[in-house]
C-alpha cells in the first residue's frame, strides 16, 4: 500500500521563530551575520531583524556591528553557548588587560535596571575586593553602567534617566563627561576605598555591547597611574571590538601595543604581560 501522505507541518508561532533564532545563535561557531540566520531558521531577512531586536532588549542575543552571539540570558541558563559567548571572546582581552594594569578586570552588559558583570579576572593580590560576578549594578553608582548608557542614543539614554527620579540631573552631567572623554571613573562613590575606570565596546555609534571596567585600590589610580590604566582600558576596548565585528576570538599569546587598535578581521591576540607600574 502507497504510504499515507503526511499531514503538513503546523505553522510556526512567534515563539518558535524566536527560539529558532536564540538556537541558530547559540550554535553557531562563531559571531553569524543576520543574512546567514535568517537562512539557517527559514525566515525572511525583515523577519528575522524584527524578532532579533527583541530578543536584544530582553538580553537573549547580543548584536556586535551586523553580528549576533549568545546574550547574558542565555549564558545564565546554559553553559553550552558559553564557547561562542562574549565572555569566552572577551577572556583573553581581560586576563591581557588584568596583567598589563595589576589590577581587577569585569566584562559588563546593560540589562533592565543597570549593568550585570558577567565575568572577571581578580589578581591575588585584590582578593579582598569583592569580585560582583553576577550582579546588577546600577547607573548612579557604578563606572561600568555609566560607560554604556554614555553610549547609548540619545533617546535611548533619555529613558534610562527617567527612571533615576532626583538623580537624574546629576547623572546626566556624568554622562555628557562620560560621552566626552570615553571613559567613565568612579572614585569612593560605592566604596570610599576602591576605584573604577570602564570603557564601553561600541562596535556601531550607539549600540554597546559591553563595558570593559579595571578596578583597584583608590590610590593607585592618580596622576600617571590614572592615565595609563586609561591607556591600556583603551587598547582592550578597541581589540575586543575588533574581535566581535570580525567574528575572531582572541588567543592567549602576544597582547597588542597599549593604545594601539587591532586591524578588523585580523585574527587577535592577547596574552600577559609585565604590570605596567
């Protein structure tokens, strides 16, 4: 007997087109490009864009220029993305970053209500400084949050002070500081005894991805110190920029020049080097 045909196939809902997109990212080898995710979940390429945005805000997928990665909710959930994540990308960026300054290094994503630290690198020697991995700091009080709202659009940046009710003025002259110099500096603010520098990586004018923030001992962060822990947040940034639009995660090996950026789809490399004090 002829097999029966086959009933066809039940039209996708709105969910599964999103949880086709999350998947599609989470395996993909590497940061994938909107036009190949599109193809590989069946969907048309407007299509996709609008469900991607979403999944952006709610924090499931990051965008890097035209590319997509795993978001801080995914990595929350599954430690099998964590091999195409910003933090396995961004590792080698922090530990060179940590080794070349002696201090603390934090990879940072905004999220609803502030900026999560989704990995670290402490030295030794900082052990009694609380690390924060895993927690949502927010914007009045933290150099990280504050570099990527700087970063935002206006509008978007516009919505974030709403919220902060009679701090808002003084956290948006922060935040035109911050747009100024590309840097955000926290001093005694959190913990009188500690201090912060970050710098947002913003591979399109407007659309952070992340925040690299150094963190030490208040005290070693003025005058010449100050400048070249700046420096060398700089380098990092810029390199771990290059990475994400490129599609290449650094290696562990030789760190690039402070202040010196990465040629775009060069294959990066960062490693330790002597504390520059």
């Amino acid at each position: 007997m002829p097999d029966a045909p086959r009933a066809p196939a039940p039209p996708r809902s709105a969910v599964d087109k999103a949880l086709d997109l999350v998947e599609a990212v989470s395996r993909a080898p590497h940061p994938v490009r909107l036009t190949d995710l599109a193809a590989e979940v069946d969907l048309h390429r407007a299509t996709a864009y609008r469900i991607l945005l979403d999944l952006v805000r709610r924090g499931w997928v990051l965008r890097a220029g035209d590319r997509y990665l795993p978001g801080a909710a995914v990595l929350r959930m599954s430690a099998s993305a964590a091999g195409n994540s910003l933090t396995a990308l961004a590792r080698p960026v922090l530990e060179r970053l940590s080794a070349a300054t002696s201090m603390m290094v934090n990879l940072q994503v905004l999220e609803e209500g502030g900026a999560r630290v989704i990995d670290v690198v402490r030295p030794e020697r900082l052990a009694m400084i609380s690390h924060l991995r895993g927690d949502l700091l927010p914007v009045r009080r933290f150099a990280g949050p504050l570099a990527l709202v700087a970063a935002l659009e206006p509008d978007a940046r516009a919505r974030w002070l709403a919220g902060l009710g009679d701090e808002a003025a003084d956290v948006e002259r922060e935040l035109a500081e911050v747009e100024r110099t590309g840097v955000a500096v926290e001093r005694g603010r959190n913990d009188k005894l500690v201090a912060s520098v970050s710098r947002a990586v913003v591979p399109d004018p407007g659309a952070p991805v992340c925040a690299l923030t150094v963190v030490g001992p208040d005290a070693e962060f003025d005058g010449p110190e100050l400048a070249s822990v700046e420096r060398e947040l700089r380098a990092a940034a810029d390199e771990l920029g290059a990475a994400l639009t490129a599609g290449t995660a650094p290696t562990a090996g030789t760190a690039l020049a402070a202040g010196t950026p990465p040629t775009a789809g060069t294959t990066l490399t960062a490693g330790r080097t002597e504390a520059g004090r």
